[in-house]
C-alpha cells in the first residue's frame, strides 16, 4: 500500500507504504527542507539510506550528520532527532522493521537477539546501501513478494553481520532508579492529564530541579518529551481503531485538535489527519483500492510498550 501526500510550497514531500506481505514492514520515501524531527523514541528499528543531501541527527548523546550514501540506524527505544543540514534538504528511504522480525532474522544468521547493537552511526557501507536502494526499488514499484522479501533480508543480514557490535549493548529496561521507574509508570498511568514537574518529583519525594536532571540521564528524554511521546504513541493507537482526530487529541490529553497536529508532525513527519486518511484505503498489487472501516493499515501498534532506559 502506497500513502503519500503532495509536495508543499517548500518542496517537501513523504510517502508512506506498508505491506502486510512482509511483517507488516513501514516504509517511508521523503524530502525534508524545513521539518524537524523533535527529540522522541520508537518501539522499532529505523534504518535510514540518505539519497540525496545530508541529514544531522541527536543521537547516543552525540550530533550525527549523514550523508548522501550513507545508512544510519536508530535502535528502538533510543532517543533521537533529525533535521536537515542544508538549505536544499535531504531525501531519505527508511525501514521501519518490528524488533520481532529483526530477532528471527538475527537467528537466521546466527546471532541471538540480545548480541546485536550498531554503535556505529552514520555506516560507510556500499554494499548495503546498494541492498537497501535495490530493496526500496523494486518494493515501490510493487515487485513479487519474494523478490521483495529475498532483498530486504540480505539487506537486514548485512547489516546484522557486519555491523553488530557485540561489546555494546542497548539499554536495559528494568535496571534504572526506582524513583525513575516509579515516575515513569505514573506517566503510563496518566497521560492524559496535565502531568507537571513538580508532581512527578513529589512523588518520589525529590526537588524538580534534581529529578529534571536523573529523569533525563536514564530515560534519555526530558519528563515532558517522555509524556509526548507515550500520548503519541497512544494517539496512534487510537486513529488506528479509527476515532477521528479530534478524539483522539481529547483522549490523550491535548486541548485541541492542533496541539496533536502540531506534536504528531513533530514526533512521526504527518500529520494525524493524513495519517487517519490513509488507513481507510487498502491498495492491494492488482491496483485496485478497496474503502474499509480503519483498522489500522499504516502504523499499526497493538499496544503501547514501555519507553527502554539509557544504561
């Protein structure tokens, strides 16, 4: 399935795919010039090949720029960014694999899940970027599935068995402060209020000032980027299960319409309503489309997992 909007009067454009064939794989193609990333988290893999331009990305505690050639990689649960570098902007193909899909390919190459982490970002790979350019080819232009399936998973190999550092580990959840945790879970809790400062460090009997500080340090998001997050997450959720935008903004905590507008455009690169738009058509490879109630077909997220926490 193809979803796109047009391009806008900076140029910029995206287009969306999903295909159920291949593990329910999210496939992005885009023109930034203007837009920026905020600072967020996924609960998947995003491997990004820059076309054109070069894209600057916060990542691991450290600015990253990519450029056009290059495969960078973002580990679920890691906090980033991203914007462009120049004033022409970057075009960038992503994936957007399911951590489960990518542990059975690890298994099929030999490596158990918990081994892999790519420490290394932006990659100097010609050989992969030539995999994924061929991938994201012949996908946009609807090829059979297993010839789609046979390049994305050498692709993913690839990048398993070349780039896989096994002396460094993503973060573990489960092993930071109590204090932190505790704060966390009341934000799962209670997304959907006007959670503050302070009140999160009265509950763990800390001042604001200190708890800002150790929140950040484990969670790799500030207290108000972490909410943003777990409120997108859910938002998705909801315009999957098709409620309109509107509620699904009041359900999550936003005073209106345009303040999840403005955050989902941030955090995912479209908006909430182009995104509820595009899961009520399903395009199958005949080139039909068939209308449907919205199910989720485009960014689909059965539930909302726990944010990870930096080691």
């Amino acid at each position: 399935m193809r979803l796109g909007n047009p391009p806008n009067r900076n140029g910029e454009w995206s287009r969306y795919y999903r295909d159920r064939r291949l593990h329910d794989l999210d496939v992005l193609h885009a023109h930034f010039v203007e837009h920026r990333y905020a600072r967020h988290s996924h609960d998947y893999f995003v491997i990004a090949l820059v076309e054109t331009g070069a894209a600057s990305y916060w990542y691991r505690g450290a600015q990253r720029v990519a450029t056009a050639g290059q495969v960078f990689v973002i580990h679920p649960d890691e906090p980033h960014t991203g914007e462009p570098v120049t004033p022409s902007g970057y075009v960038y193909r992503v994936l957007y694999p399911r951590v489960s899909y990518f542990a059975e390919v690890m298994a099929d190459v030999g490596l158990a899940k918990r081994e892999f982490f790519c420490n290394e970002s932006p990659l100097q790979d010609g050989t992969l970027a030539r995999l994924l350019a061929s991938f994201h080819k012949h996908f946009a232009e609807k090829a059979p599935a297993a010839g789609c399936e046979s390049l994305l998973l050498r692709a993913l190999a690839r990048l398993a068995t070349n780039h896989c550092n096994r002396q460094v580990s993503s973060r573990p959840i489960g092993r930071e402060r109590p204090a932190i945790r505790t704060a966390c879970d009341y934000i799962h809790a209670h997304f959907a209020e006007d959670v503050s400062l302070t009140r999160l460090a009265r509950l763990v009997d800390l001042s604001p000032y200190y708890f800002a500080r150790a929140f950040e340090k484990e969670t790799g998001l500030p207290p108000h980027a972490y909410l943003e997050t777990v409120r997108i997450r859910k938002a998705r959720q909801l315009l999957d299960l098709g409620h309109s935008v509107v509620c699904s903004a009041l359900s999550v905590g936003y005073v209106d319409q345009s303040h999840l507008t403005h955050r989902f455009k941030r955090f995912l690169g479209m908006t909430p309503g182009q995104y509820a738009r595009n899961s009520n058509i399903r395009e199958d490879y005949s080139g039909t489309q068939s209308h449907r109630e919205p199910v989720g077909t485009a960014w689909k997220e059965p539930r909302t997992p726990r944010l990870a926490f930096h080691h």
